[in-house]
C-alpha cells in the first residue's frame, strides 16, 4: 500500500470518527435526548457525561490537527478505545447485544484508522 492511499484511509477514518464523537460529545453537552438518556440509562451519572463531552470535543481537535500532537494523538487514540470498549460493554450488560453494534462499527473504523496512522506516523525509540 503506497502513501497516498494510507493518507487517504486515515484522514477518511479521523474525519468519520471525528464526525461520530464530535457529535456524541456534543449531544452530550447540550443534553440531547438521543445520547443523554441512553447515558444515563447504562447507570452513568450526570457530571461525568459532560466531562465525556468536553473529552470528546477535544479529542476531535487534536485528531483532526494534521501532522502535529503526534504523542497526543495517541492518547487520543486510546481515549477512544476505552470508551467504545466500555460502551460496547455497558450496553451489553444492561441493553442488549443489538445495542452495541455501533461500538463495534466504531471499534473497527478506528482500529484500522489507528494502523494507518502508525503506517504514516512510525514509532522510533532512542535510548536516553
């Protein structure tokens, strides 16, 4: 796979997922119905879904700054990763299985993103 087409993977996956947490994170401060009460619903309280959106919201910031943050970046990629991994789980502890189905489209999209940033973005270690 040459460069360009990693490029492209990435920055289609970074911009999909943006979009998804973007507007979780937003839905959550604004209180919207549509993810608050499902939030609420899997047991979390009220304070820690708006610090999830602050989270959210600028996680989409530093993910879509191109070619800088790299080390933040991969926070962010983790930040991510827990909470789709905890709310696959919530879900399927108190919802059902069928709930979860967007954690594991998520999970998906932004394990492959994650792959192609690494391709982009290689890790090197040096020796203090």
């Amino acid at each position: 796979m040459n460069t360009k087409t990693t490029k492209a993977i990435y920055w289609a996956g970074a911009i999909f997922i943006s979009l998804w947490f973007g507007l979780s994170g937003l839905f959550e401060l604004t209180k919207n119905p549509i993810v608050w009460d499902i939030t609420v619903q899997l047991g979390y309280p009220a304070h820690f879904i708006y610090i999830l959106g602050v989270a959210k919201l600028s996680g989409v910031i530093v993910l879509l700054t191109p070619n800088r943050l790299l080390r933040l970046k991969e926070w962010v990629f983790a930040g991510i990763f827990f909470d789709i991994i905890f709310a696959f789980f919530s879900k399927l502890a108190v919802l059902d299985l069928t709930a979860g189905i967007d954690a594991i489209v998520a999970f998906t999209v932004i394990s492959v993103t994650y792959v192609m940033f690494r391709k982009l973005y290689p890790v090197t270690y040096t020796r203090a």
